[in-house]
C-alpha cells in the first residue's frame, strides 16, 4: 500500500516539474487504481470461493472476458495468462476444502455438489485462459511455465521456500528488464527477432526513443505523457504511441525515481502474493511475475483490465491469509 502511494504521489510531482500538465486519466493513474480494485475483488471472490459459492467468480470471468476480448491482442493474452493461474488458486482452494471435509460428515453429500459446481466454473476459466493467451506469442511463452507451476503446486501441494522464490522472482524480471535496455541501446535490430513477427523493428526504434529522451532527465524523467510527441514513431502511427515497454516507458517519463518505484511496486506484490501457503505464494507470484516479465516488451499498462486481474491475483493470494513464521523472517 505504500508503495501504491508513493508510486502515485510520484506521478503527481513528476507532472507538476514537466512541461505537460497532470491527467487524471493518466495509465499510470488508472492502471495503479484497477491493480487496487482487483486486489479488493480478489479478496471477495476467494472468500466466497472457500464457501463453496462460484456465482460471483463466474460473473467476474464472464465480465473481464468480455472487456479483454475486443482489446490490443497482447493485453488480452496476458489476462488470459493471469486466467490460467487464478484457475490454478482456485483449484487448489478446491481440493484444500476438499481434504478438509471429514468424510461421514452431514455436509459431505452439500460439499461434493459445491466442489463438482467450482470445478466446471474452474475448467471453464482455463479454458478462456489458455484460449485468450493463445493470441500472443509472449503470452504462451510465459503462461506455459504458470500453468506447469499450477499443476505441480496442486499435486503436490507444496512449493519452494517464500525467500528463494522472491529473489527467483525479482531476479528474472531484472534480467528481462536489462536485456530490453541492451536490445533498445544496439545500433540495429538483431535479424532472428525481426523475422519472428512479435519483435519487429518498430520496438527497437521505439526502446531507442524512449533511451534517447530518457538520458535528457535521467533522474527525475521528462513527466508523463512526454514519449509520445518526442518520438516521430510514436507520434505518427497510432498503435505505436507507447514504448511497449514498461521499464523504458517509466525510466523515460518518470526517470529512476520512477523506476525505483515501480520496483517496490514489483517486491510490494510478490511479497503480497507470498502471504499465503507455500503452494498459493508459488501460483500467484508465477503469474506476478510473468506479467512483469510481458510488461517489458509490451505496453500492458494502456489497459486497466490487465493490472485488474493482477490485483485479483494478488487479493485472492495475500488478503486474509495468516502470515507464517517463515514469511515473517524474509
């Protein structure tokens, strides 16, 4: 939360030291307020999952998937993706309650009839998942590992410990982050990304304009909203107005205070997402995670639905859940 905080004040400021006045509509602004209010409908759904309900969860679906289908192909993979993991959650919350449940009990026969409902509503998210992510090529790369980590979190119903997964984490996303900048900072494209039709070199001129007007404010950036009508680009084709890439976009407009804030933003979730049990902590920040990694070559935060279900992913994994000893020492 203090993070959110601080990351919108920043906003804020950074607007009022640049040349371009403050919007309110702003993606930053409501990317950041969809993040929170998934977070709070996360917390709901989970809570009325654990019931046995699956009403209010398939309304949810039904209503995101209907917003993610007619938008930018790329946003609507990645809601796809965090589809794919919250199926995994869901799931597992499943066969938890499932355990749980003496087997002679007087609710048994109510119980198996909840569990057989969640579990058609738990199919039918993954297959608007798998059917959404299907649509981008980054979304497959990264909702493939998601899934394969939902399963074995499920079936094993264990995971690795919260500090080596964090650090797993931040890690990859850094990497992912670096080799954006390397790829933005060389004086040609390399040939193999071209040709694979996702990369093209219209990213590569955008990440150099987004370098070039970065390194004019390093510190404090150039204030949002300022790519755009720096980048001859961006500002003549519609559909190429943003960097399409969170990083550059941010270290650009909102500089390494910017940065340093969206990093807390990152820590702040996988550290909200670990919260829970071991197996929960592994699926929500695997899918934390990979919509971070997608972030760094896509401008996922043009569209509210996909920091959304972020939020729900995360709300469903670190609200209401006791802390354990061994997230309290990290």
């Amino acid at each position: 939360m203090i993070a959110l905080i601080l990351w919108c004040g920043w906003i804020v400021i950074a607007s009022l030291l640049s040349q371009y006045p403050f919007d309110v509509r702003s993606p930053y602004l409501v990317s950041t307020v969809g993040l929170f209010v998934g977070g709070v409908v996360g917390s709901f759904l989970r809570t009325r999952w654990l019931r046995g309900g699956g009403i209010s969860f398939l309304v949810v679906l039904l209503g995101v998937t209907a917003v993610s289908l007619p938008i930018y192909a790329n946003a609507s993979a990645a809601v796809g993706g965090l589809f794919v993991a919250l199926a995994g959650l869901a799931t597992h919350d499943v066969r938890t309650k499932w355990q749980e449940t003496p087997p002679n009990s007087s609710g048994t026969t109510n119980a198996k009839y909840r569990a057989r409902w969640q579990a058609i509503v738990v199919a039918l998210t993954l297959l608007i998942g798998v059917h959404l992510a299907l649509g981008s090529q980054a979304a497959i790369v990264l909702t493939f590992p998601v899934l394969v980590t939902a399963v074995l979190a499920v079936w094993e119903q264990t995971g690795l410990s919260k500090r080596s997964l964090i650090i797993a984490c931040v890690l990859l996303v850094v990497v992912a982050a670096c080799v954006v900048v390397f790829l933005g900072s060389r004086n040609t494209w390399p040939g193999w990304l071209a040709d694979s039709g996702s990369l093209s070199g219209a990213r590569h001129t955008l990440w150099s304009d987004a370098l070039s007007l970065w390194a004019t404010q390093p510190l404090i950036g150039a204030g949002p909203g300022a790519f755009t009508p720096s980048s001859e680009l961006a500002s003549e084709v519609p559909s190429l107005a943003s960097v399409h890439s969170l990083p550059l976009q941010v270290g650009s407009e909102l500089g390494l205070v910017g940065i340093v804030l969206l990093g807390a933003l990152l820590v702040g979730g996988l550290l909200f997402a670990a919260r829970g049990s071991r197996p929960v902590a592994l699926i929500a920040t695997a899918a934390w995670t990979a919509l971070a990694v997608h972030s760094t070559i896509d401008h996922l935060e043009d569209f509210p639905v996909v920091a959304l279900m972020g939020g729900v992913i995360l709300g469903w994994s670190g609200f209401r859940t006791r802390t354990s000893r061994a997230f309290r020492v990290l």
